[in-house]
C-alpha cells in the first residue's frame, strides 16, 4: 500500500479513535426522573429504564468500534493493514475508505456476520417441517364443517 495513502488512513483512525474516547467520557448516565418509586406510574419506571438502557448500548457499541480501530492501527504497526486477514488478498481501496477499520474483505465480513446470527435461527423456521401445522391450527378451532369449505 503507498505509504501516503497509508499515512492518511492511519491519521482518520486515530482521530476518530479520539473523538469516541472523548463520547463515552462524556457520556452521562440518565438519573432517574423521581425521588421516589412510591407514587410512580410503572410506565415513568419503564421509561427511566429504556433511557438507561439505551445509554448503556450506545457505550457498549462506542467501545466496540473503539477496540476495531484499535485492532486497526495495530495492523498498521504490524504491516498486515489493507490484507485480508483471513485470505491476505488485498482489500480494496474503496472499502477502506468507506470502512477503514475493516480487516477483512467483502467476502469475508460477510461470512463473519453470519456467524453473529442467534443459535435460535438454526431450530426455528418461518416454514412448518410438516403438516402438523395444519393439525394444530384445526385443533381448537371453532370452525365447522361449513367454515371450511
């Protein structure tokens, strides 16, 4: 990789690795709206504790995309930056730019994403395995004999 387009990536990670250090030190966590539970409505609770919770996820996903660029500039000390590092293909340049903290190509990211899937999608189906869907939608049914025809 030229040395200047390399020099140009490297300052974009490292500014936009400061820039998410400085967010989540900034970040604040919601207090709560009331001093006391008392004669709170549960939805002002559930409320507090969606705006908690949100605040959290924001600072969790912060910090991950702070340890990919960290990753990133590593690569960059090591030499391996702009190789794949699963097949050592070169990135493309276009995808380093839109994504500069990548490590992988194209082909690779997206076999990764796959493995993130939730384990319940390989039990679960939109589709019945068999006609026992059909058994269990009559089952219970209030339908008669004229309702189905």
């Amino acid at each position: 990789m030229d040395p200047q387009v390399l020099e140009k990536f490297r300052r974009q990670l490292e500014q936009e690795l400061k820039e998410i250090e400085q967010q989540i030190e900034e970040s604040e966590r919601p207090v709560a709206t009331e001093l006391s539970n008392y004669d709170n409505h549960p939805a002002d609770n559930a409320s507090d504790l969606t705006d908690k919770l949100t605040e959290m996820v924001i600072d969790e996903h912060r910090g991950d995309h702070a340890e990919e660029i960290k990753h990133a500039l590593q690569a960059m000390e090591d030499g391996t930056y702009g190789k794949c590092a699963i097949c050592s293909e070169e990135i493309p340049i276009g995808r380093l730019e839109a994504k500069p903290e990548a490590l992988t190509c194209v082909e690779h990211a997206e076999k990764m994403d796959d493995d993130l899937r939730p384990v319940e999608e390989d039990v679960l189906s939109s589709t019945p395995k068999s006609d026992d869907f059909i058994e269990l939608e009559e089952f219970g049914s209030s339908d008669t004999p004229q309702d189905k025809s």
